[in-house]
C-alpha cells in the first residue's frame, strides 16, 4: 500500500510541476504603443469589436486564445482592441478621437471609423495592421479563425 501511495505521489508532483503556464496576450493602448514604438519598432494589430457582435466574441474566445497566436502577437506586434462603441477620447498621433453618437444609444467612436471602415462602411470584427509608421498595411473585414489569423500574421512578418 506504501508503495502505491509513494508512486501516486511521485506521479502527481510530476504532472503539477510539468504543467506550463499559460501565455497571456500583452494588450496596449494606443498611447502607451505611441511611446513604445520610439523604442521598440513594430507593427501595430487592432482588433475592432463591439460588446454585441458575436463574431467578435467568437474571436477573442477562439483566435485570441491560440498559443502560437499569443507569442507572435507578443513578440511581433502591439494588440490593441478597439470597441467600437467606447464613450472614451483616445489621443493618439496628435489627435483626439471621440465618440459620435447617432441615436439615443448608437453611435461609433471616431478612431474606429478611421480605422475600420471603408467605401461599403464599417464591419465588426474587423482586424487591421499598421505598419511600424502607423500606416494602414491590412483591414480584414469579418470573423477570423486562428488557422486564418496565424497565416495572415505569419505571412505578414515574412
């Protein structure tokens, strides 16, 4: 019985300490990537999303969470997720960007419109790379799965 109980022990101390600890995703503001970007220059992924989108939701809970997603965000890129209903100014590049309502409760913040939207509008999610100038580089419209994002974050840091 000793000996079933000393290898029970011995097994599960094992597992404890070869579990590793989970990756977790560094998320910026866009003044905080303003003053990073002076020192360490890299390429810029914003995340545009609303709290009723469930696309968005569907990507934070499945792309955002893909381990190999995490360290090439982490070591390659500055996240930053917009929701596009946030009531808060952002300052970045020099310039406030507010929130623009458009109803009673609707509306749409100024910088995710600079961002996001195109000739057809703006669509949640939508997922954009700004080069190392804060240059648009990518403005992918709709849900991504992390097979979709890991080649577009791969293909682009060639």
């Amino acid at each position: 019985m000793k000996k079933h109980f000393v290898l029970f022990l011995f097994f599960g101390t094992l597992t404890l300490f070869s579990q590793t600890k989970d990756t977790e995703l560094s998320v910026f503001t866009f003044p905080e990537v303003e003053k990073l970007q002076k020192t360490t220059p890299k390429p810029m992924l914003v995340f545009v999303h609303t709290d009723w989108c469930k696309y968005c939701d569907a990507m934070k809970k499945g792309a955002f969470k893909n381990k190999k997603i995490i360290e090439l965000l982490n070591s390659k890129f500055y996240l930053v997720q917009l929701n596009a209903e946030d009531r808060k100014n952002i300052s970045f590049l020099g310039k406030t960007f507010v929130f623009k309502p458009r109803g009673n409760n609707t509306g749409t913040h100024e910088l995710a419109v600079a961002l996001a939207a195109d000739r057809r509008g703006i669509a949640y999610p939508t997922t954009v790379i700004l080069n190392k100038s804060f240059e648009i580089d990518l403005q992918e419209k709709g849900y991504l799965t992390a097979k979709q994002l890991l080649k577009i974050l791969t293909k682009y840091t060639r």
